[in-house]
C-alpha cells in the first residue's frame, strides 16, 4: 500500500511560530526532503527531531521527485519542508505532489506560516481578493511583458523581491503599474527586526535604492484604479505613436499616461485594432 506525502509549513522567521504539529509530523516520517539540510538541520535541532534529511531544490527536484515516489510505493511516509514557509508556494514541492500522486500515495498537509498571507495582513490593503505573483523574471524584456499582463489587474497583487533586486523590480513595477500605486514591503517578517514600508512604488524603489536591504522581500502592491478615461481615443493614439516608429509598448505607456485608462485593457484593445488593421 502507497505512503504519504506530508507537506510541512515552516516557520519565517521565528522558530516560536512552528506549531505542535509540525514537530509530530517530522518526527512520525521515514524521511524529510528539505530545500537546505543545513538550514533544515537546525530546525530539526530545535524541535528536537532526529530523522534523515534529504535535499530536495530547484536543481535536484526532478531527480529527488523519482527518488521520492520510491519511497512512497514501498509505503513510506515522506515529509517536505522548506526553508521557510509553505512548500510548492513559489519554492520547491510542485514536483512532489505530482510525483506522489502518480504513486497514488495520500498527500496532505500540516498549514503553518505564509509570508504571502502575513504581509497582505499588515498591508491596509484590500484582501478580500488578492493574485499572488511569486517571482517576477529577472530577464527585462520578460519582466516588463509580465507586468504589462498586470497593469491593469484590479485586486491586490503579492510578489516576491530579492534583496539584491528590490531597487530594479520596484522601479520596473512603477514604471509600468504607475508610479503613484500604493505598496507595502515587507521584510523580515516575525523576525527582531521586522519592518513594514509603506508608500508608492516608485518611492519604494528609491528607498530600497538608498538603502539596500538584507533578506527577502515581500512586495503587496495596490490592484489597478477603476478607468475613467478615454479608451477608444488611447487607442487611436496608440496607433499614431506606433506609425510614427514608437514601440508598441512605449506607446501603450505614453497613451496610458496621457488618458488614464487601465494599462491591460488599453495594451489588448490596441493589440486587437493592429492585427485587424494589419489584415490576414
């Protein structure tokens, strides 16, 4: 008979927020896969769990997903974690839960702190509804076409931000969200220095600039207005800028600007109206 894969949460920051749980779960494994057995290792030592650690990251999921689904046939139960938070949430796990049920092994989980969660909490922003976005491309051509997709998302959008990056993509953010959108950063989320920055994005991304952070970011950025300008009269501008030799997206943004109309919507319309005009 199949095991069972056990997606563990881990804690954010502070260990004082591993729940009674957790500890039972690692503890009743056979094995715990974990995105770092170093960082791991001192979270077993912690709750006092003794139990053998495999890694499971980005560069070996493929190969540890085969390994995985083994144990599992042979009836094993299988823990995951990771370094922090809940497994397969823009980190490791996806692999292993399609591993595990093509070994038709049970999968369930033991819920615990989100980073996601914890800063749309503290943000003031609207949550009734929320995207989460994960990471953004560290390409740009890919990073301005992801968030030209966003532009014009009405609900509260969450990203991830390295701290290496935080200065690039809140400026990246800004210039194509709008400068003047709402943000929240959080950082360091439960831990002694926890800090929580409010203001635009774009004023975001010179404080981060001034002052590089240390650790992860998370981003919660204020969903799109609700469009009071003039979309057919964008459009046609979009359709000047564009014969005059302006990139499409340079001349969504200037129209954008310009009208006050919701980036996505007018970047569609103007996308449709060129391809109808190119013909078949």
């Amino acid at each position: 008979m199949p095991g069972t894969l056990v997606m563990c949460a881990t804690p954010i920051g502070n260990l004082s927020d591993a729940p009674p749980r957790l500890r039972e779960a690692l503890a009743a494994a056979d094995i715990v896969y974990c995105e770092d057995t170093r960082r791991s290792g001192k979270l077993m030592a912690a709750l006092g769990v003794k139990v053998r650690l495999r890694s499971y990251f980005v560069a070996n999921e493929d190969a540890r997903a085969v390994e995985l689904a083994e144990h599992l046939q042979a009836g094993k139960t299988v823990a995951l974690i990771t370094d922090a938070g809940v497994p397969a949430v823009a980190d490791p796990g996806l692999s292993a839960v399609v591993a595990a049920v093509g070994a038709g092994a049970t999968v369930t989980v033991v819920p615990g702190p989100s980073a996601v969660t914890a800063a749309v909490a503290v943000s003031g922003l609207p949550s009734e509804r929320f995207v989460f976005e994960g990471f953004l491309p560290r390409k740009q051509e890919q990073r301005t076409a992801r968030l030209e997709e966003l532009a014009g998302e009405p609900r509260t959008m969450v990203f991830f931000v390295a701290a290496s990056r935080a200065a690039t993509e809140l400026a990246a953010i800004a210039e194509v969200c709008g400068h003047d959108r709402d943000a929240v950063v959080a950082r360091e989320l439960t831990k002694l220095h926890e800090e929580v920055w409010r203001g635009t994005v774009s004023a975001a991304a010179v404080h981060y600039a001034d002052k590089p952070p240390k650790g992860e970011l998370t981003v919660v950025v204020a969903g799109a207005p609700e469009s009071t300008g003039d979309l057919e009269a964008a459009v046609a501008l979009v359709e000047r800028f564009v014969a005059d030799g302006v990139l499409f997206s340079e001349a969504v943004k200037r129209a954008t600007d310009a009208h006050g109309v919701r980036r996505r919507l007018l970047y569609e319309a103007a996308l449709r109206r060129l391809d109808s005009d190119a013909g078949p």
